[in-house]
C-alpha cells in the first residue's frame, strides 16, 4: 500500500529506488539517507471525492429521496472523511456542484457570462425542492447552493469596488438561504448540518447583531468530536469577521472547558489554530503553553497519522507564514515551531503529501486544486524539506534517518 521515499544529497545519488524531486535532494544534507513510507496519492482526499461524486450522480439522475436517506444517515451518525469533513456536507456539495461550478465558471468567463442563464440551474433546485416539502435534507441542499452562489457573486472584490449588480445578486442569494433556513431547523433540530450551514450564512450576512459565538456553540454541542467546527469558530471570532481578540480568547478558553472530556486543552487550541495563523495580534495574545499542552492532548487522543501529518506540517510550515511581521507574534510562532520536532520525531510514521500542500497554503479552503498530483508533489516538497532541516545535523554526520511503522531508527550508513 505504501512506497518508501528516500532523498539523498545530489553528490551520493547512486541509490535513490524512488527519489524526490531534484531541489529538495539538493537541499538535504551531505551524507545520510531520509527514509520515509509516503501515503498512496490520493488516499487522503479519497473519501471525499468518493462522497461528492456519489452526491453528484444521485442529482444527476433524480434520485432525490435516496440523496436525502443517505445524508441524514451520515448526518446522525456524525460520518466523517478522514480530514474531519462530514460526509453528509460532501454529498450535499455534490448534489449541488453542477449547478455551483456551471455559474462560478459563467462569472469567471465575461463570454460565458453573456450566454449562460445564470438563475437555470437554481431554479431546476428549487423546484426539486418543491417536489419534496417536507424533506428538510433537500432544502438543505438548496439553502448551501444559494449560499455558493451569493459567494460567487461576491467573488474577491472589496466593498468598494463591487459592481453592483453582484451585490445585488449576491444579498439575493443569501436572503433566498436565510428565508429556507428556519424550516430545516425546525425539521432536523439536532442535525449538525443544518446548524453548520446557519453558521455558514451567518458569516455571508455578516450582521453585526449577531452573536456568532453562541450559534457555533449550538454547532459545537451537536458535534464536539469534530474540530472543523472549533477551528471555524476562531476564524470567525477574529475583529476582520465578527468578534475581537479578547472574544476569540475567552471562547476558546470556554471550548476547552466545555470539550474536556474530549479533547483536553486541545478544544482551545483547535479555536485558536487558523484564527493564530491569520492573524498577528491574535497569534500575539495567545496562551502559547496552553496551546501546546492542547496539542499534546489531541494526540493522545486522536495518534493516527492524519492528526500526526497535520499538526507536524501546521508547526513545521503553517505558523512560519507571517515571521518578522510582529516581534511578539514571533516569539509566539517560534515556541509552536519548535512543537514540530518531538510531533514528527515521536509520531510520525509516514508522509500525507496533500495534508502538507494543505498546510503550506495556510489549510485555506478557497484554494483551487486542478491537479491533485501538483499539489501532493508540492506537499511532498515542502515535507522533506521541513523534516531534512529537522534532521539536518543527523544527516551532515552521516546517518540515515527511517521513519517505521514503529517508530524512527536511526542508522550510521
């Protein structure tokens, strides 16, 4: 299943069976060999492919009741992909994405625009709707399609430099989604989809009135095992979005006591992980001893390899975006930083490329991916770049380092 990864200087190559790329070989050390067992392109993200295309095929052929059967299953069962995202949102981005992708590419294509019907495709949802009134799982469906849409029209102007009739279309859209909401709380009242796309709206409206602290807490309650929620609320919670730094703090801290029996400290530091990596001041004021005792306790709570990949690559790479910006801040990411070397040192086993192209790109959800194998290359990249200079005085001494499914072993070659 897995394929080892060896990287050797560029003056001692005569025995690379499967090498890296060319300038991460250059890059490492003189001497000693990087071993690694690198994860099957692919197996990370396969779930989620699998589940969307499931989604994408039961809308394709009308089978709007099986769509729904399968998304509160996976919904009350909590289901998740490996990377933590419900199964129940990836077949609802399906079922929705011909719809979605056909007006983001219109939008995109000033030809394509003038050709295309841009309201066709929704409106075919919304009448699938119609043929099932009472189905909060295919409204739902609809509410998420207008909500991609209102963000398509918004695209990545400012405020200032809108057109307006993208600002229209875009407060359509959203108030289309807000006006569907109330029925799918009152149908699915403990569904976590439902409460995670009400958050999802939340942050398009963009109402002041708001406390999006106490609506992510409702999502949280449903479903405390999943840190994608927690993660999202610290973003949020950022002065940029809807709160303020001493917000994003005392939530977090509250997350932690409310999740203890879950995850430890780590509730704080799953609200505190992406808000920390965007933003200076608030990477700044973080309780960094806390953070780090909440990253031990994850571990011991969740020690598979995806968790593993994904907290080495955010110490390794992640926290690093930003260094020089904030002297406090730096002081801050160094201490984390530094977290990479007992996380990869005594946990991992094997590399995840796409969780470390992720990671490079600051775990941002709006990066497009053409090309799966690009990415993972880029990953892999980045990966033995990080874990070579972690090695590095191993290497220069001449030992080659090989990570094990039970653990690392050193080896003078």
């Amino acid at each position: 299943m897995f394929r080892f990864l060896r990287a050797r200087s560029a003056r001692s190559s005569s025995s690379r069976p499967i090498a890296a790329d060319a300038a991460v070989v250059a890059a490492l050390p003189e001497q000693g060999q990087l071993n690694i067992p690198l994860a099957p392109i692919g197996s990370d993200d396969m779930v989620s492919r699998d589940m969307i295309e499931r989604g994408r095929m039961l809308a394709r052929q009308d089978r709007w009741a099986e769509l729904s059967r399968q998304m509160r299953v996976a919904d009350t069962a909590r289901k998740t992909a490996p990377d933590g995202m419900p199964i129940a949102d990836l077949l609802a981005f399906g079922a929705r994405s011909d719809v979605v992708l056909a007006v983001e590419h219109a939008l995109s294509d000033g030809q394509a625009l003038s050709e295309y019907d841009l309201l066709g495709g929704i409106s075919e949802l919304e009448d699938e709707m119609c043929a099932y009134p009472n189905d909060p799982m295919v409204t739902l469906v609809v509410a998420l399609a207008h909500i991609d849409l209102a963000w398509a029209w918004r695209g990545t102007a400012t405020d200032a430099t809108l057109p307006p009739l993208h600002r229209s279309r875009c407060a359509a859209h959203f108030d289309r989604a807000a006006a569907l909401l109330p029925k799918c709380r009152k149908a699915a009242p403990d569904s976590p989809l439902v409460a995670a796309t009400n958050c999802a709206l939340i942050a398009g409206q963009r109402k002041s009135n708001i406390r999006v602290a106490d609506e992510y807490e409702k999502l949280i309650t449903l479903d405390p095992n999943n840190q994608r929620h927690m993660r999202a609320m610290g973003t949020h919670l950022l002065p940029r979005w809807f709160g303020s730094y001493e917000e994003l703090e005392v939530q977090a801290l509250r997350n932690a006591a409310r999740t203890r029996d879950i995850w430890g400290a780590g509730g704080y530091t799953w609200v505190q992980f992406d808000a920390i990596a965007l933003d200076e001041e608030a990477c700044a004021r973080l309780d960094v001893e806390y953070f780090l005792e909440g990253l031990h306790e994850i571990l011991h709570r969740r020690p598979d390899q995806q968790t593993v990949n994904m907290l080495s690559a955010y110490c390794a790479t992640t926290i690093q975006n930003g260094l020089g910006l904030n002297e406090q801040a730096d002081l801050v990411r160094v201490q984390i930083h530094e977290a990479a070397n007992w996380l990869i040192r005594d946990h991992l086993t094997e590399l995840h490329p796409l969780i470390w192209a992720h990671a490079a790109n600051g775990f941002s959800n709006s990066a497009r991916i053409n090309s799966p194998e690009r990415f993972a290359a880029r990953g892999q990249r980045c990966a033995l770049r990080a874990i070579g200079d972690l090695f590095r005085e191993e290497l220069r001494s001449g030992t080659d380092v090989t990570f094990t499914p039970s653990g690392l072993r050193l080896s003078e070659n």
